[in-house]
C-alpha cells in the first residue's frame, strides 16, 4: 500500500471511528432517553453520583479549593481515588445541563478523543494504518477500557493522549506541543487516580529505552523532565499523602490477607470459563474486564516473535502486571514486604498496563501477520474463530456475533485453501476478527435501566427538606448497597447543602481509622483488626438490616449526630423512635432524642492515649452533651459554665459560619478560663477557625470529632478546611504553569522575530 492509499485509509478509518460515535451516543440523547455511560457498561449507581458534581461549587462558594477534600482507604485523598470527576473544573460546566446529559456528553467527547489519539500514539511507533486501527479496537473497544471509562472517565480518556505524547518524544521529532501535552495530560491524570498513574508511569520508564530511537537515553531523559513537570503541576496528591497517611485506615498496616484480597480480581480458577466461553456478557462486570480476546492473544505471539528478545521481555513484564492485578499469591508475598507497594491498595489498577501492553504488542503481531501471510498464523487464526463461534452457539446464543464470526470465519478459510488471493482480505479479516471477538461486544447494546429507578426520590428530598438541624441521617435497606433508591452513599445523592442530608455511612465511606472505629459501633464487623493492630478487613458498603436496628443502637446513633433514618423495604419499631410516615415501602422515622452538631459543654478531660478516649465513649453511661474527652495537651482552663448560646449562620461543606454569643464567666472565674464548642464533624488534619482575623487552635474532641475553646463575647467564629498542602501544591501548580507560559511566550516571540528577520528589508 503506498502513502497516499494509506492516507486515503486513514482518513476513512478516523472519519468511521467519528460518524460511530455521534450515531451511537446523538440518538437517544436527542429524545431525551437514557443512553450508556460507555458503549459497554451502563453503571447505573455512576449515576446516582451526579449531583456530587456541584460539590465544586458548593467549595468555591465556601472559599475552599474542592480538590483537597481528603478520601482515606490507602492514604491517599478523594482526589486520587476513582471516581474522582465530580471534582474536575470541567463539572463546573457540564453541572448546567441536566444530570444525565452531561455524563453521556462527557462520554461522547471522550470516545472521540481517545480513537484518534491513540491511534496516533500507535503510528509513532512506525506501525501501519491497519496495525494501529487493531490497537484501537482492542483497547478503546474492548471491554476493559469500556468498563473503566464508565467508571472513571476523566482518567481513562486522558490515558490514550498521554501516550501520544510519550511515544511522539521518543520515537519522533522532539517538539514543544509533546512536551506541553504531556506536563498537562499527565498532570491532571496525577489529580484523578494517582495510584493508576504509579502503574502506568512504571511501564512507560520500563519500555521506553526499547521503544526510544535515536538518542535513547537522551530522550528518556527529557521524557523523565516531562513528567517531572507534570509531577510539579498537580502535586498535591503526593502532598496529601504524606500529611493524611497517618490518619489512614492503613496507617497502622495491613495483614496479607486484606493485602491480597483488595486487588478485587478473580483468581485463575475463576477466570478459566472467561476463556473456555468467550461470551463475557454472560459474566459478571468483574469477569468482563478479565477477557482480552483470544484474537488480540495470537497477535500478541506474533507481535513478541517479530520484536524478538524484546518482545519476550515485554511479554514477560506485562504477565507480571497481569498476575499482581489478580492477586496472584506467589507474586504478592513477595511484594507484600516492599513499603511503597504495601501501601497500594487497588492492585486491579495496575490492569490498566497489562490491557494497553497486550493492545500495543497485538498491533506489533497485526504487522508481523499482514507482512508475513504465513499458513501458521492463518490457521492459528482459523482454530481461534472456530472455538468462538462454537462458545457463542452452546453459551450465547447472540445471532448477530455468530453471522459475524461466520464471515470472518469463510474469509479466512478463503484464504487458507487460496481460493481468494486479494491482499486486502488479510487486512479485512483481522479487522473483522478483532470487531467479532471483542469489540462487538464492547459496543453492542446493553440492557436499559428504568429511569425512575436511577432518579432521587423526591419523597427522600420532601423528608429531608423539612429537617431545620444539621443533624445526620442513616439509611436502612434490606437490599443493601444494591438499592438504588436507599444506598449507603445516599448521602452523596442529595444536595450538598440541605440541611439534613449528611449521613455518617455516606460521605465517609471510607475513612479514617479512628472514624472506622467509631463506624464499627454501629455497624459491627464494618471493620476488622488482627490482634497487633493491624487492618485486616473493611466492608466497604457497611449497612445494617432493620430487623437489626434496636434500642442499644441509639446511643452511638445519637454520638454520630443522626437524628433521621430511612429504610426501604421493612419497618422499625424500637422504643425512641418516632414513625413519620411512608412513600410507597420507603418509610421515615425520626430519634425522639438527638445531639446536636454543635453544642458547649461544661466539662473536658484531658488524655494521652486515644484508645482510652474510645473505650470511655463507647461507653453507655457517657454523655457527649456534658463532656468532651480531649486529647491534645490544653493550654487553657476549661469552665464548667456552658449558658452562651450559639447559633448557626451558614453551613456549606468544608465550611462554617456560627454566631456566638457568651456571658462573661461566673465571678472568681480565672482569666485563662474558656468555654468549648463540640463540632460534630469529622477531625482531619486541616480544620482552621477563625474570629474575626485571629486564628483559633483546634483540638481533637471525642476522638473521632473536633473542639475549640472560646472567650466570652459576642462574635462570630468561621471554622474551614483550609490545610496547609492546599497552598503548597496550588503553589507548585502556579509555578509549574508559570513555567510553561514563559517558555511559550519565549518561543513565540522568538519565532516572530526570525520571520521579521526573513522579511526583505
């Protein structure tokens, strides 16, 4: 094929991949009915994130920067654990359409983002048109990257641009636009799952001195510079792993069995009927991510055969990312004893190197398959399409794959017993084998949800809207984390701020160690330690049955603030609960007795050992309305006199604005003497408060809450989150913008003065 037949097709290709995505996603948002998050997986409970999105601007309007809102599984913050896009500036945007257009927008722009880059990304490495359409087709249409994209969009969609910008610095002409894409790309990517980007920046400087041509290590080089720059542009991840880490659920360690058991990937065992059937659709989603394609397998040989040494290698290194993504045990024994890699949690990230390295090393084996045209590798081929289309016929029964496969399957013997002898069929069957195999199914339609099943219950909103307190609330389903309508992060489902819609099982679904604790109290077996300390299981959707809710359960209730519950689908009848009324088999009930979110108390203790603080709270005789058990060394006298009145004037998250108002103490009193306001919100190194200009010290209350001690007067207090990394890492972004600006404004200037200079005078 000579360069103009192949522009020619390479348009034609990019122009398909385009018109494919607009007729996929236009159609149904044009009526206005519900369309796939991504062409394979419709997410439903995605959904019911969205109005997480305005917590963006809930933040600004608080005058807090959202991307440092913490988030503690592996000590790592909400900013780096997916799905993170609700906090992307981008969301500012999308928040002006409805909920769910905005999503399938985001997707659709994405889709046609991500084909073109990385097909780009695949033409640096000098692989031709068809070569690189595979790579296209077994990445971005197969179902790992589907899967992933419905879960974590923002990431996925700026991988395949990443690797343009990677593979262009070391295979092509070094330009400024890489280097600036790459710093960019790279560094958003840090602020959506930082973890992610460990795995896929360790492949990317494990493969690059063999993909770099000339000047290898000189191109490493500046490919390492790039992404120091990207490092210094988002580096607040990194920040906030060191300042939270601590406070983590991990920060005490893991055993080996949550070690293990926290990747989420199935086992070999597990994943044999992936591979004997390959109908994943049949599967669960996480059997569907594990399948990726018997075709793109046989490329793969192909492509480690016509890289030789190299290719082995490579093939060797991404088994070894495939193993640890499934918690292989050999593999993570070892490894369990590295710090860095103890501290990762999600080992299913590191799929993300093993998919896109079997992608690129297939379309490596396209080459060697359409260069060569050997009867091997054709009636390797032809055995593969005849174990599927027979899997398809006993498990599926999917007609339209099975057509399919059959003219893949008649194309190539065609070609095997020479009956057609057009080149161009080679190229048309591996295409068609590839669509058949994987991305058929990546794309095909799913099964819609009913769209008042994914809707907030405007009786939940009527319910809450009446609530004039902060106080929480729990939701209570029989059909746990499954119900759409009452979950255990229905409290990300509501307006952020609405009084009333802040549920102690909902904004920190995983949280700290002591607030992990404190969950255990009520839901027992949420969290589990082995005898040194160590974390040795967390259910990460804890949840109580009804039938389970008794009067023993107040207490702790009443210390997390709850003053409503909602469950769906059984009825409560415990003594100090009050029944509110019904909506259908969602029921509302409210605690006869509460503790407020803010409250003065009259009494403070003072301790060394936090875990001393825990049993005494824990404790049934202990009142949290008279005394607050402090921690931190005081450096004030605690009054026993708690008459002042405090009133709340704003409330955003992140945010508070209190009146205060409070009598000068009892006579005798000594000057040092200071009231001392509870705020029933969660302790995290970052909380400042405020009266008038003059900065407050805040102590750590009831261990897992906050406390600040107060003068008489009348004033007003604001209490925000505000940490220090906040301004370090907006600092580092500053700089590393500030950089890049300078340097372009440098190359433009310079440019305008050459063509003045190539002006006749």
């Amino acid at each position: 094929m000579d360069s103009v037949q192949e522009k020619k097709l390479e348009q034609i290709l990019l122009g398909g991949w385009i018109v494919f995505c607009l007729a996929y996603y236009l159609p149904p948002m044009l009526r206005g009915n519900l369309c796939p998050t991504s062409p394979v997986w419709f997410f439903e409970r995605q959904l019911q994130w969205f109005p997480f999105r305005n917590f963006f601007r809930y933040c600004f309007s608080a005058g807090i920067f959202p991307a440092w809102c913490p988030h503690f599984y592996a000590g790592f913050p909400l900013l780096a654990y997916p799905p993170n896009f609700w906090y992307f500036p981008g969301n500012f945007i999308l928040q002006y359409f409805n909920n769910y257009l905005a999503f399938f927008i985001l997707h659709l722009i994405g889709f046609l983002i991500v084909g073109p880059f990385f097909y780009l990304a695949l033409r640096n490495l000098s692989l031709g048109v068809v070569s690189s359409s595979f790579g296209v087709l077994s990445f971005i249409g197969g179902l790992y990257f589907n899967i992933q994209a419905g879960y974590d969009p923002y990431a996925m969609f700026i991988y395949p641009v990443i690797l343009w910008a990677v593979t262009g610095i070391l295979r092509e002409q070094i330009k400024l636009s890489y280097l600036v894409l790459l710093w960019g790309a790279l560094g958003l990517n840090f602020g959506f799952d930082i973890e992610q980007d460990f795995y896929f920046l360790s492949a990317v400087f494990l493969f690059a001195p063999f993909l770099a041509k000339p000047d290898k290590w000189k191109r490493v080089l500046i490919l390492g510079i790039g992404v120091g720059f990207a490092i210094l542009f988002e580096l607040s991840p990194l920040i906030n792993l060191a300042a939270y880490s601590h406070q983590s659920i991990r920060s005490a360690g893991i055993t080996f069995r949550n070690y293990i058991g926290s990747g989420g990937a199935p086992d070999f065992k597990m994943l044999l009927p992936v591979f004997l059937f390959p109908s994943p659709d049949k599967f669960g989603v996480l059997y569907q991510s594990f399948y990726p394609g018997l075709v793109c397998l046989l490329m793969v040989f192909l492509g480690a055969k016509r890289l030789g040494w190299k290719g082995f290698l490579s093939f060797l290194v991404l088994i070894f990312f495939g193993l640890y993504a499934i918690n292989w045990g050999p593999l993570c024994k070892f490894l369990f004893h590295i710090p860095v890699v103890n501290k990762l949690a999600l080992h299913y990230s590191s799929a993300l190197v093993f998919y896109l390295g079997l992608s690129v090393l297939g379309s490596f084996g396209v080459e060697e398959f359409l260069e060569k045209r050997t009867k091997g590798s054709l009636s390797a081929l032809v055995i593969i399409i005849l174990f599927i289309l027979v899997s398809v016929f006993i498990v599926s029964r999917d007609w339209v794959r099975f057509i399919g496969l059959l003219i893949v399957l008649g194309i190539a013997l065609g070609l095997l017993f020479r009956r057609l002898k057009k080149e161009w069929l080679w190229q048309v069957l591996v295409m068609l084998a590839v669509v058949f195999d994987v991305s058929y199914l990546a794309f095909k339609l799913q099964p819609r949800a009913r769209k008042n099943e994914l809707e907030d219950s405007s009786a939940v909103l009527n319910f809450l809207r009446q609530e004039r307190n902060l106080v929480r609330f729990l939701p209570l389903s029989r059909h746990l984390h499954e119900d759409t309508l009452v979950h255990p992060l229905v409290g990300m489902n509501l307006p952020l701020d609405l009084p009333g819609t802040h549920s102690p099982l909902g904004y920190w679904r995983m949280p700290t160690l002591r607030l992990a604790k404190l969950l255990n109290l009520i839901s027992p077996g949420y969290l589990k330690l082995d005898s040194s300390g160590k974390l040795d299981f967390l259910d990460p959707d804890p949840t109580r049955d009804p039938k389970e809710i008794d009067e023993s359960d107040l207490f702790y209730l009443r210390l997390f603030n709850v003053g409503n519950i909602i469950v769906r689908g059984a009825k409560l009848d415990v003594e100090g609960i009050d029944f509110l009324g019904s909506v259908g088999d969602i029921h509302f009930y409210r605690l006869k007795e509460t503790m407020p979110r803010y409250y003065l108390v009259s009494e403070i203790k003072e301790f060394t050992e936090p875990e001393k603080i825990l049993e005494l709270i824990a404790q049934k005789g202990f009142d949290p309305l008279k005394t607050a058990l402090v921690e931190n060394k005081l450096n004030f006298v605690s009054s026993d006199y708690n008459a002042g009145r405090v009133f709340l004037k704003k409330y955003l998250p992140g945010k508070w604005e209190l009146g205060l108002d409070l009598p000068e103490m009892k006579p005798g009193a000594k000057s040092a003497a200071r009231y001392f306001l509870v705020i029933g919100e969660s302790y995290v190194p970052g909380w400042r408060a405020f009266s008038g200009k003059k900065e407050l010290r805040v102590y750590r209350a009831n261990y897992g809450f906050f406390g600040v001690p107060l003068k008489p007067g009348i004033y007003d207090l604001k209490i925000v989150y505000r940490p220090f990394q906040t301004r370090i890492g907006l600092w580092s972004g500053f700089a590393s913008i500030s950089f890049w600006l300078v340097i372009g404004i440098g190359f433009l200037i310079n440019s305008y003065w050459a063509k003045k200079r190539l002006e006749p005078s």
